[in-house]
C-alpha cells in the first residue's frame, strides 16, 4: 500500500501539477458520460450503454453538451462499455458526409468510421477494448483497437437544409446507425457481464479539489497501462508516480485519510496545473495537433487538455480544419460587436478549399455557445442559400451585432452577440493547401 506521507513534498507537488492536466480531459469527457450515459434523470441522457441518441436537427443556443458546438452535422452520440466483450457499429450506404468518430476516456480517437476513412459503402466495424484475444467474425470490414474499456462516438451527418424533406434524409442515415455486443452480431451466447462499478456522481467542483484524484483513481481502473495499444513512455513514468501517492486505478483513494502536509502540496499543484492549462489556451488560430489519434498527439498532454478546453470531442485537422480569429486584424482580443462591425472577405480564388464543405460559426463568450439572434443563424458557408457573391467572385461575410440595413450584406450576414465572440471555421475535408499552411484565412476586419 502506498504511502504518501513517504513522498518528497516538492515531488507531490510536481506530479500532481501533471496529473492534473492529464486528468483534465478524462474529466470533462466523464462529466458528459455521467449526464449521458448514466444519470437517467439528467435531460441529456441517451439511454445507456450500447445505444444512439440522434440530433435530428442543427444545434441551437439551448444545446450545451459540449462547448463550440457545430451546426453543420447533427450529432449522434452514445457510449460502449468494452469490458465483457467488443461491439460492432454498422453503418448504411450513403453519398451524405458522415464520421463515426470513436473517442477514449482521455479523448484520444481510437479510429474512425466514415466518408473521409472508410468510404460510402455499408459495413460493419467491430470495436474491441484492451485484453480481447478473439477473431472478428465473417462480414466485419474492419477492428479498431482501444486503450480504455469505455468509448464514446460523437458521430456528425451533414446537414444541408433544415426542410422537412433534407430532416428526414438525416434521419434515414442515422437510423442507418446501429450498435451491437459481438454475441448479438454473431449469434452466440453471451458472455457472462461484467460487474457494475459505483460510478462517482460527477460534481462541477471536482476539477478545483483534491477530489479530483479520486475521480482519476476511478478511471484510471477502465486504463490499463499494458495492453494492444501501445501507450508512450510518459504515461508509464507518470503512473508510477501516482501510484506513490496511492492513485493506482482501484478506485480505493481517500483525500480525507491524506496528512495535511500532503494535502496542502497536492493543493498547490492543482494551482500550479491550472496556471499551465490557463497559460497554453491562447485560443490558437488553428486546431492543428489539438486532436487525433495516440499516435498522432503522443504524450503531449497539456495540448490534449488545451483541445478538452476549447472544443470537446473536436476532430482532427485531416477530418475537419477548425480555425478561428482570436484577434481581428486591427489586433483586438477578443473581437467585440458592441462597439464595432466586422467583415472577412474571402477572394474568388481564396475560397475555403474543402472535399465535402465548409462553414463559419458564431460563439459568445466566455461560454462558447451559439448566440440568440432574431435571424435563427448560427453559422454561414457554402451550402447558406441566397449569399451574395462580391462582383469580381469573391465572398464577404458581414460579421456583426445588427442587422445590416443593406440588402446584400443582411444575405451574408453572420449575426453577433452584442459583446465579445468567437468566430469558428470549419472545413470537412480540407485541401492539402490547408494542412501545409498555403491556404489561410482572411482577417477579421473591423468597420
């Protein structure tokens, strides 16, 4: 049994400095599991384990699962428990830009299923967590191997329109949607289940605390070190660490029986955790290297967190490009409709360069949630009817709090709340120009 007495204060310091932002996006990722997958009373819960919860319409301002929320793709989400056996998720046919991304307990994608990866074609996909040892069966396309026993699909279909005809398409493809165990995909007994653990009651005022610990301690129980997925060196030297102090994945810490001394130093290094994720979000121009797969982000757990931060569940650029304009041209931060008019004027040959299609978004801050507007706009892009192209071809998106008296700037207006925003771009598919920096984003100007 460890001891944490026994520990160096300034190495408790250190380590908890680490592990707090480490933890950082494993506890925002549990915070949406609990209201979604196990707090049935909570309005955002989508039935447990095992089964998809569809938006069939885009997002609007009452939706705050997840902070930036796109009003491209309606989500799907749901959660697989890969303790007692694997699942498959199968998908229909479709022409229609989907992603079934599968995302880990600390927000790391295992893989994905869609347009971009797996082509239109129907298929099933089995997922299987750390330990299955078994064979896919007959008429699987593909396996994605995870490192955590719990999952989470935040799957985005496009959307372009929001008449009843284009609603009920999306609803067609997502009901195409469908999650099986193994034993129901291929017909034989089913495993004995595993036993149902004492979730913890998620608490916004757990990430401020020492409580936190106790939370890691619990999931770090659905992380197991060793396993098919290979984890870097990091992950083990801190582990180690932490397991000094009695976090060791068995769910069995205990703040209350910690001496005082420990306590104040794990204090301190929650304080000192904080300060380095506060200083790292800077709210960068683009969402490179912020989001991907283990081998694409590696140990670089403080970006894992920066992304947790500022989009939860966010894709990586080969996917979908996130950019933004945390400053406006005249050098602002952040930009503000309250007291001046914005316009981003792309060039007729500087137009987003995107595979499938592009769009920009609208958030208020500090919160990062679509803004009311008596126009029900929430985003702009290539699939917005009526936008009004420059005489020599390009675009120009008049970004600001009222209704512009023109005719032509009120077809492309984005509207703004009346204080400070953030504007959001996003491209599906983006052109190699995006990925190597050729193609940037026009400024945000002030009028």
């Amino acid at each position: 049994m460890a001891n944490p007495a026994l520990v160096d204060p300034a190495t408790i310091r250190a380590t908890v400095a680490e592990a707090w932002i480490r933890a950082y996006p494993m506890l925002r990722n549990y915070r949406t599991l609990y209201a979604q997958a196990l707090d049935d009373a909570d309005p955002r819960h989508v039935g447990g384990f095992g089964v998809f919860r569809h938006h069939r319409r885009p997002s609007t301002p009452a939706d705050t699962d997840v902070v930036t929320p796109n009003n491209d793709t309606p989500y799907s989400w749901a959660w697989l428990d890969l303790r007692a056996e694997p699942w498959v998720v199968s998908v229909p046919a479709t022409d229609r830009y989907y992603v079934l991304p599968l995302h880990e307990l600390d927000t790391v994608y295992a893989g994905f299923i869609g347009s971009r990866t797996t082509g239109p074609e129907a298929g099933d996909h089995l997922v299987a967590g750390p330990g299955w040892q078994g064979e896919p069966p007959p008429g699987v396309r593909g396996v994605i191997r995870t490192a955590t026993r719990l999952v989470g699909i935040v799957g985005r279909t496009q959307l372009a329109g929001g008449t009843p005809a284009e609603l009920a398409e999306l609803s067609a493809v997502q009901q195409g949607y469908r999650l099986r165990p193994l034993h129901a995909y291929a017909g034989t007994p089913a495993p004995a289940p595993a036993p149902e653990p004492v979730w913890p009651v998620w608490r916004e005022e757990v990430l401020g605390t020492v409580e936190f610990l106790t939370f890691l301690d619990f999931l770090l129980g659905f992380f197991p070190l060793h396993g098919e997925v290979a984890l870097p060196p990091a992950e083990t030297d801190l582990r180690g660490r932490l397991t000094d102090l009695g976090v060791d994945g068995r769910g069995e810490f205990e703040p209350a029986a910690l001496p005082l001394a420990v306590r104040a130093e794990i204090e301190r290094g929650i304080a000192d955790g904080r300060t380095r994720l506060a200083r790292a979000t800077g709210e960068p121009g683009t969402s490179a290297g912020l989001f991907g797969t283990r081998g694409e982000v590696g140990a670089d757990f403080l970006g894992q967190a920066v992304g947790a931060g500022l989009g939860l569940y966010g894709l990586p650029a080969e996917e979908a490009w996130y950019g933004g304009w945390p400053v406006d041209s005249a050098g602002n931060r952040p930009p503000n409709a309250s007291d001046r008019d914005y316009v981003i004027r792309f060039g007729p040959d500087d137009l987003p360069p995107a595979r499938f299609f592009w769009s920009v978004t609208m958030y208020g801050l500090p919160d990062r949630l679509l803004v009311d507007n008596t126009l029900d706009r929430y985003s702009i892009g290539d699939r917005t009817p009526g936008l009004v192209r420059d005489p020599d071809g390009g675009l120009t998106l008049h970004v600001r709090h009222k209704r512009p008296a023109d005719a032509g700037h009120s077809a492309n207006w984005l509207p703004a709340p009346d204080g400070p925003f953030s504007v959001v771009a996003r491209l599906y598919g983006p052109d190699r120009s995006v990925l190597d920096g050729r193609w940037r984003l026009p400024p945000l100007d002030p009028r």
